[in-house]
C-alpha cells in the first residue's frame, strides 16, 4: 500500500518535470525571437514541418540536445534542440526524414550539437531507405563554435555524398543560406526557394564590396530568382512557403523512397490509348516555325499533367515528370521556342544532372528531340561547350533506365547522337514522318559541300537553291536513318502517347549489368 502511494507520487513529478522539459525546448529562442520570425513573414520551423508532413506523422528526435559551448557567452545562449527540429513522419503515407532549422535560436546557426542532430537523421534516412527534406533557415556556421561548427558542416557534407543516388534529398531554403552552408543543398538533388523570402550566396555583399568592389545587393546577388534563372542553383520557385511544401510533396509522388524501389505508380485515370489530333497537326508544320514543347508534353502525359524541374533555367530544355499509363517517367526535350532548340552550356549540364538523377532513382527516361545542334559562338566554346556539352553526352551512355526517344523535327550533328540515340543505347528510337536527321541543316550543308561551285556559278541562288532541295529530298527526312535501323519506326504523330506506352511496358523489366570498375570519370 505504501509503495503504491510513493509510485503514485513520484510518476506525475516526474511526468511533469519531462513536460515542462518539453515546453521550455518547445520555445525555441523565446517569444521576442519568435515574435521577430514573424515580423520576417517567416514560418516556425515545427509550424513548417506540420504543413510539410502528413498530419500529425511527425516524431521529433534530439528534442533535448544541447550545445556545450561555453564562449563568448554562450552558457546563457544555450537552448534545448540547438536550434534545429529534426525527426521523420510520413508524406503522402511514405516515410521521410526531416529537418528544419529554427532561426529563432542564435539564427539557426549550426554548431556542434546542431550539426550531429543533421546528422543523426540523416544517417536513418540511409538505414530506413527514405527521403530526405531538409528546410533551411540560417546564419550558417556558428561563429562562437570555431572549428566545431566547419567541422559539423564537413560532417553533413560527408553524408549528403554517401547518400546521393541511395535515397532522394530534397532541399527547401526558406531565409538566409550562406558562407560554407550553401553545400549542403548543392549536393542534394532538388533545391526549392521561395521569392523574397530565400537566399543564398557563399560571400555576402559586404564581403564582395570589399573584395571586388562591386555593389549589390542580398536579393540581386542570391534571390530566389537569380537562382532559379541564372545560375540554376535552384530547381523549383515557389510564390510562398506553403507553395513551396506543396510542390515538395508533389516532387515526391513521383520519386521511389530509395534507388532499391521503382517509383510507385498511381491508378491510372487517362485512356492510354488516347490519340492526340494536335500532335497530327503538328507533324504537318513548317519545319522552321518555332513551337512550344510543353504543348506536345502535355499532349503526351497522362491528364495533362508536367511536373517542370528547372522550369526558369536554360529554357532551350525542358526536364521534368510526368506519368504514363500510372507509371512515373522523367522527360528531357528540346524546346524550339529558345535558341531553336540548340543545346548550349547550360542546357547540357541542367539536362545531364535531370538524367543522371532519372537514372540513378529507376525512372524510366522519355526524351523528345527537336534540336538543331550545339549553340555556336565564341562566348560558348570558351564557356566550355566542350567539356560542359560532354556531361549530356555522358549521362547518357551511362544510364541503364528504359529509354524512349522520339525525334519530333530537327535532329542535328552531334546533337542527335547526344539526344537518346541508338548509338548511345536508346531501347526504342521513333520519328515522327516530319523528322529531319542529318549531319547539319540543308543551307549549311550547301554552303559547305559547294562552297566553290556556288562562287563560280553565274547564278548563284538559282543553284543553291536547286542544291537545297536535292539536299532536303536525301536527308530532310527520317527515312535514311530508318533504312539504317536507327530509327525503329516511323510514327503517325497521332499516335504519339499510345507507342511510348507500350514500349515502356513492354521495356519495364529492363536490366543492365554495369561494367565492374571503381566508378566512371564525368567530364566535371
Ligand atoms: C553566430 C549569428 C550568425 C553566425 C547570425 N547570427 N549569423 N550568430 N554565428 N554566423 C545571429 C545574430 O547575431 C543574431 O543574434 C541572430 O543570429 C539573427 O541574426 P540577424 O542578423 O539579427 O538577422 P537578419 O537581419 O535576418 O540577418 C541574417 C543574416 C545575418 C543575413 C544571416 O545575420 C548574417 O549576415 N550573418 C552572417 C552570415 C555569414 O556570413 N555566415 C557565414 C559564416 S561562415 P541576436 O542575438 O542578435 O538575435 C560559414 C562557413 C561554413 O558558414 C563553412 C562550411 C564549410
């Protein structure tokens, strides 16, 4: 009966002690902190994770881990949780892990005990074979830390690569992101900023000014914007933080947990076998009339639905999801509408690293192709259209996914080889009656092949013109390259989305043995 009592006692002292633990961590750097976080028009961070997660799935860890730094008074700094949420809970039904970096405790900066909480979770995401979201809100490296904190962003840098290509690690940037901190989301596979709100540069304007002389300012140098159109440091722009959540989850619907699982389809709900009128008329185009691919994909995806990676960022190409017959399938196409179509610097990097992903996470790759070849220029062979344009090239022949292709119009020199081709082991290679496969297009080819004929002649129009279209009757077509086995079939444009269907049915058990070796050099 006594110890009863005395039991009885002691469980709620203790109950209540671990509550008021609880309440005090909770708090993050106190309602002034919270109170400014606001003032910023910027989330909490558990509020983010609430809005990011499945409702009420999140299990929070390291909730009571604290920093043991006592400097430049940090003793009375110190907070439970150190300034970062962190835990796993479910999205959509599916596992995940999760941080979020809490700018109310001394700016979300990262220090030790910040640092080995990033990396607890992460290290589960890699046992539990679940995606990563980490939510970025910070100063970067505590200074008050040292060499702890360089070392804590060593330590997750080091995880982020050991995890790249095992499960997908998304990022949100949702404040400030600088100095060394940058890394951390540039190694993983998908950044997402929100306008106005996200930043991110390695040096600060100060620290430019200073070194450079140049002026400017923190949105100019590392806003959402910037990033998302010039440097193509970020992939998704979201108009708010809830957007940015949304569009996350919706990234995540069409990615496997790990690179050991297919992504998972959904129930189909468009007619597989659906003909497209519009891609018929297309077929029948001016060769030289510029068009947007994204009607064609949309035409294509199952209820017309694209999920655009890099939406803003070389715009000659265009990456992205889409589903077919319910299976997820990653899209790489020219798009006329920008530079014709032509692959440039950019365009090749943003396309490997999209292929190079696909690959990596079993999603099977369609590519449209319309593409007059490498963008010519001085400004692009010295801005590395060599080694930058190779990284497409590589990706491509590195990759085992199953592999569609369909050439629309244009495929030119070395950009059709690049674009999915046979040579570089597409499955199934399909043009369109309009396709136009060749070394270079007919008025140059003219102008090369005849370049003396064409100086002596009296009439020099009158015989380019005749040269052209002997020129456009030989190659301005897909024939030649079908006759060889390089095209498997010429399709009716109609017909589009039914033949890709089937052929990534038929290719769905595809399965390539890599070479054995330590690993492959990518042009870098
Ligand atoms: C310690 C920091 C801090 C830091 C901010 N704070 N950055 N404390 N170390 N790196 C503190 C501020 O003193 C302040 O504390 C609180 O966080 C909020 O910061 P504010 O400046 O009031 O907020 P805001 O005006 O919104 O400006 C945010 C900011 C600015 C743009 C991030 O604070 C800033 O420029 N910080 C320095 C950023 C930077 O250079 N980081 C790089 C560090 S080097 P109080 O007590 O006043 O609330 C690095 C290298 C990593 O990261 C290398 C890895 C390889």
């Amino acid at each position: 009966m006594e110890e009863t009592r005395k039991t009885k006692g002691l469980v709620p002292a203790k109950t209540q002690d671990l509550v008021e633990r609880r309440k005090r961590a909770m708090e993050g750097g106190g309602p002034e902190k919270v109170a400014q976080q606001r003032q910023r028009g910027k989330m909490l961070a558990r509020e983010r994770i609430a809005f990011l997660l499945d409702e009420d799935s999140f299990e929070e860890m390291g909730l009571l881990i604290e920093s043991k730094c006592d400097d430049f008074g940090m003793a009375k700094e110190r907070r439970p949780g150190d300034g970062v949420v962190a835990g796993f809970g479910r999205i959509h039904g599916r596992g995940v892990c999760v941080y979020a970096q809490d700018f109310t405790v001394i700016g979300g900066t990262l220090g030790l005990a910040h640092a080995r909480k990033i990396c607890s979770v992460l290290e589960l995401a890699a046992k539990a074979k679940v995606p990563v979201v980490a939510l970025c809100d910070s100063g970067g490296a505590r200074i008050q830390e040292g060499v702890e904190s360089l070392g804590g962003y060593a330590d997750i840098f080091y995880r982020n690569v050991q995890l790249s290509g095992f499960v997908p690690q998304i990022t949100a940037i949702l404040g400030p992101c600088a100095g060394g901190a940058v890394y951390s989301p540039a190694l993983t596979d998908f950044v997402f900023m929100v306008e106005g709100l996200s930043r991110m540069f390695v040096t600060g304007p100060d620290v430019i000014r200073a070194s450079t002389g140049e002026s400017t300012d923190l949105e100019s140098l590392g806003g959402a914007k910037v990033h998302a159109s010039k440097s193509g440091a970020c992939h998704f722009l979201a108009g708010s933080e809830h957007d940015c959540f949304r569009q996350i989850r919706e990234l995540l619907e069409y990615l496997p947990q790990s690179c050991e699982e297919k992504p998972k389809p959904v129930m189909p709900s468009d007619d597989p076998f659906r003909l497209s009128p519009q891609l018929g008329t297309m077929a029948e185009m001016d060769p030289k009339k510029p068009y947007n691919i994204h009607d064609v994909i949309l035409e294509i995806a199952d209820n017309h639905q694209f999920l655009e990676t890099h939406r803003d960022f070389a715009l000659n190409l265009v990456t992205g999801f889409i589903r077919l017959n319910g299976e997820s399938v990653g899209v790489v196409a020219n798009n006329p509408l920008y530079f014709s179509g032509a692959l440039d610097v950019d365009a090749s990097e943003k396309g490997a690293r999209f292929v190079r992903f696909c690959d990596a996470f079993n999603i099977p790759l369609l590519t449209l192709v319309d593409v007059p070849g490498y963008w010519p220029g001085v400004e692009q062979e010295h801005g590395g259209l060599i080694r930058r344009g190779a990284k497409l090239l590589y990706a491509y022949c590195q990759s085992t996914v199953p592999k569609v292709a369909v050439v629309l119009r244009k495929a030119y020199g070395g950009a059709y080889d690049v674009m999915s081709s046979k040579h570089v082991k597409g499955d199934v290679n399909l043009a369109w009656p309009c396709a136009e496969i060749a070394v270079m297009g007919p008025q140059a080819a003219v102008e090369v092949l005849h370049k003396d004929a064409l100086a002596a002649a009296p009439d020099s129009q009158a015989l380019r013109d005749k040269l052209i279209a002997e020129y456009v009757a030989k190659f301005a077509s897909p024939y030649e390259a079908a006759r060889r086995g390089y095209i498997d079939e010429v399709i009716d444009a109609k017909e589009t989305r039914p033949k890709i269907i089937r052929a990534f049915q038929f290719l769905r058990g595809k399965s390539v043995e890599p070479v054995k070796k330590k690993h492959g050099n990518i042009p870098l």
